[in-house]
C-alpha cells in the first residue's frame, strides 16, 4: 500500500506535547496537519443521521453540518464552505470517505500529497479513528503524568483539579496500550516527550521511518518553529521556539507533597510500566477527598461509555452502510491493451 494514501492521527493525553508534535510533522513537505479539528469523533457518533449518502444532496448536507454546527473549527482547514462542500460531493459515499476527503482538500490546497489530524482525545476515540479510516497511522505521545498534569492545571485545562487530570492521564495510557496491542507495528507508534525533547534528531528518524515520509523532509521538521503556522497564545510559548527541556521537569515546582502522593497512589502502576520512576515524597499521603473526587469521575466516565457501547451495539443491527473511507483504496488497474 502506498504510504502517501495512508492518514496520519496524533493524540495522547492533553498537554503530553501533541501540538509540538503537531507541528514537527506539519513542517514536513509532504504531510498536512491542521491545527486541532472537531468534527471528526462527533460525525462518528452520529453517522447514522446523515441519510443516503448515495445523494449528492445528502453529503453537501454534511459540510453544511460540518460549517454550522458550534465548535468544528472547520475554518481550520482553510478551505472555503464551497471547497469543502465540493470536496465531500465528490467523495465516495460513506461518512469516512467524506471526512478523509476534506482533510485531502485542504491538503491538496498546501500543495501537499498526505493529510492527517491531531487532536489529543483522539487516543480515547480510537474506535472512530480506525472506523472510518481502517488504513491510518496513529501516533501517539505520552509525557511523564506529573508534567502533564501541572501544566493541565496551570493553564486552566482541568476542570477538576487534580483528580481530573490524573484520570485524564490514566484513562488515555489506558486506550493507548489497549490499542496497541490491537494494531499493527505499522499502524500504531508511541514517542515519549521526553524523549522528543532530549534527542529530537533520533526521534524525527524514527517518525519518518514509521510513516514512511521523504527522509530530506528532515530538516522541515527540525525547524518547525520557523514556520508560519505556529499556535500562540500561553499554552503554546514552547512550540514558538527550538525543541528545548525547559519544561521538562517544571512540575518539581508546582506539584505539592500530597500532590505527587496522589499521583503515586492513582498512576503508580502505569506509571512504572512506562519507565518513570514514582516520586515517593517522605511521609505525604494521598487525599482522602480527592480520592472520592476520583471514584466519582471515574463512575460518571464509565457510565458515558457504557452508554456510547450501548448505541453502537444497536447500531452493528440497524445501520449496516459501510462507514469506512475509500479514498485510499487504490485506483483500479486499466484494462489490457487490445490491439
């Protein structure tokens, strides 16, 4: 199979370093990442709304949905709302086909053969991922959990506290090691942030060689922070500048005794199985509180995924259109020459 066909996803637990890897890879002559997109998972969840797709009216219909519906940040792909109405009328009929097809028009806009996306959810949504795109590339990076979640809560991104962030970071190790013992070593690829920011040369050999990009594209990736695309505001001053460590271990200064404690307590087994060695701070214990707080989150998400299970077990029985992209598969042999 032709790598250039093949899409690429980047997600992992929030604040792990996905927009960095974001745009090291954009910055690759030969790859298109947007800036994070939201529409994907939602056309997945409601793939059974959107009628006969065998109607061009039905899937120009879609884009609209993709256009008006809060929160897509379609604009994102910089495509106007009649690209990308086009581009989903010209796809093949099924809901993977049109979402692969207006990352490919934006793609083909840059100049660009390959598409992907990146959204840090994405490592907890993988049955939408590999749904409608069963050829994808999922990369995903896992960052020390004390790092992610003192940035988590320096920026606001938490809404919980601690106990939130810490089952965010579990939950997402949890789908990530599920999924890659499910995938193929040419389908699925975990980077450690720290790894990317100590040795990034290393680490950008071995993405290239995994996705099977242009090796001269090496350079692109390197400089990413000298592109034109960078993110700002406060949660992105680091992608502004050359890989660095400055915040590797900034969380030493953010994170109390009974914080880590917690982390411990919550996170220390996977914690262990991914090489980070557990802070044991003397005599600190985690929170009785906040392990409540934790139990609760935890139920409320199992419940949310009990009842996401629920509606796609019906749906194996009331909606059996393909939903899988077709957009990869290649085109058909041309007949033999007669003469």
């Amino acid at each position: 199979m032709s790598e250039a066909r093949r899409p690429v996803f980047v997600g992992g637990c929030p604040r792990s370093g996905t927009t960095l890897l974001r745009s090291m890879l954009n910055a690759h002559p030969e790859l298109a990442i947007p800036h994070e997109t939201y529409f994907v998972v939602p056309a997945w969840r409601r793939r059974d709304a959107f009628g006969d797709l065998t109607d061009e009216r039905a899937r120009r219909a879609v884009a609209r949905w993709i256009v008006e519906t809060p929160k897509t940040r379609y604009p994102r792909l910089s495509l106007t709302e009649d690209e990308l109405s086009d581009a989903l009328a010209a796809a093949p009929p099924t809901v993977g086909s049109m979402m692969a097809a207006a990352f490919a028009a934006s793609a083909a806009k840059q100049g660009k053969p390959r598409w992907g996306d990146k959204r840090p959810s994405y490592i907890t949504n993988m049955n939408a991922v590999y749904g409608f795109f069963p050829n994808a590339q999922f990369v995903n990076i896992i960052r020390d959990p004390r790092a992610a979640i003192a940035s988590m809560q320096r920026i606001g991104w938490s809404w919980g506290g601690l106990p939130s962030a810490t089952e965010m970071w579990t939950r997402s190790l949890s789908s990530a090691d599920t999924w890659r013992r499910r995938l193929g070593p040419d389908q699925y690829f975990s980077i450690y942030y720290e790894d990317l920011v100590t040795h990034p040369e290393a680490v950008v050999d071995q993405l290239i060689a995994f996705l099977g990009l242009d090796p001269s594209g090496r350079g692109a990736m390197l400089h990413h922070h000298e592109a034109k695309d960078i993110p700002t505001g406060t949660p992105f001053t680091e992608v502004a500048k050359p890989v660095n460590t400055d915040a590797v271990r900034t969380w030493e200064k953010e994170l109390t005794p009974e914080d880590l404690a917690f982390i411990d307590h919550v996170a220390g087994s996977l914690m262990a199985a991914h090489g980070y060695e557990l802070s044991h701070p003397a005599g600190a214990r985690p929170d009785k509180e906040k392990l409540r707080k934790l139990r609760k989150i935890r139920n409320r998400r199992l419940s949310e995924i009990r009842k996401r299970q629920a509606v796609d077990l019906k749906r194996r029985f009331t909606y059996r259109t393909p939903t899988a992209s077709r957009l990869h598969l290649a085109p058909p042999e041309p007949p033999p020459h007669q003469p």
